[in-house]
C-alpha cells in the first residue's frame, strides 16, 4: 500500500484537534475505519523506574483478548529508545510497537542503524507511515 506524505494541512488539523503530528491524525483515522477492534488515545500512563516516571503510550488497541500499544514517531531520540528499552524490559507482558514516518531513518548522522533496525535489536515489532492489515487481523482473531 502506498501512502502519501503528510501535508502541512494535515499536520495542524490534527495538533488543533488533540493529536500531537500528523501522524498520529493519520493512525486515528486508518483505527477509526476498523471494524472489531476498539481503540482509545493517550488513554493509559504506564509507570517505569528510575525515578518513577510515566509513559503515556499514544494509542491503545484492543481486540478478541488482545491488546496492542502503538508509538508513532517521526523522531526517535536517544531519550525515547532507553525509555521503550526500560518499558519492555519492566513490562514485558505489554505488547508495544512503532509506527514510524520512516523507519530507514538513521539513528543519528554518521550511525549504520536505522530505527527500523534498533526495534528488530531489541524485539519491537514496527511499520511506516500505518498501521498493517496484520497486526489488525491479529487483534480480530
């Protein structure tokens, strides 16, 4: 499925109607489609250590006795991987994955590892730009 870029348009409607980018806009609108699944935004703060602190995960899906948490990123950060490090690593019943605007973006200039290849290092599932027919048919099942 080809999906095209985001436009400027649709980057304000969705930060003037609550969502943080537009791609979070996009991810609402594919999960408002779906037809046997619910979903909720920014629902549900998940407590991970050190300090404690709190992680608000951008959308919670649930299915026939499944959940699923999804992360839409256009940047990933230093900061946002030892979080979702820590998060999987105290939470590891908490099934979390990547919705990435591009996910063969490098971690940083100069580095050799994509986004894509930092969630496959550390057991996070993760696609580009939308949610796949997959993981909403495993939620269906």
């Amino acid at each position: 499925m080809i999906i095209p870029p985001i436009s400027k348009q649709q980057k304000l409607r969705g930060m003037r109607e609550g969502y943080r980018s537009g791609l979070e806009e996009s991810i609402a609108s594919q999960l408002s489609r779906q037809v046997g699944v619910s979903w909720t935004y920014e629902s549900e703060r998940i407590k991970y250590i050190p300090e404690p602190r709190h992680y608000l995960p951008d959308f919670i899906v649930q299915g026939n006795n499944k959940t699923i948490y999804i992360e839409t990123k256009g940047r990933f950060l230093p900061k946002d991987r030892a979080k979702h490090a820590l998060i999987k690593k105290q939470h590891p019943e908490i099934d979390l994955r990547f919705v990435f605007t591009n996910p063969k973006q490098k971690l940083y200039k100069g580095s050799k590892t994509t986004y894509g290849e930092w969630c496959d290092k550390h057991g996070f599932l993760y696609s580009k730009r939308s949610i796949p027919d997959i993981w909403i048919q495993e939620l269906k099942r």
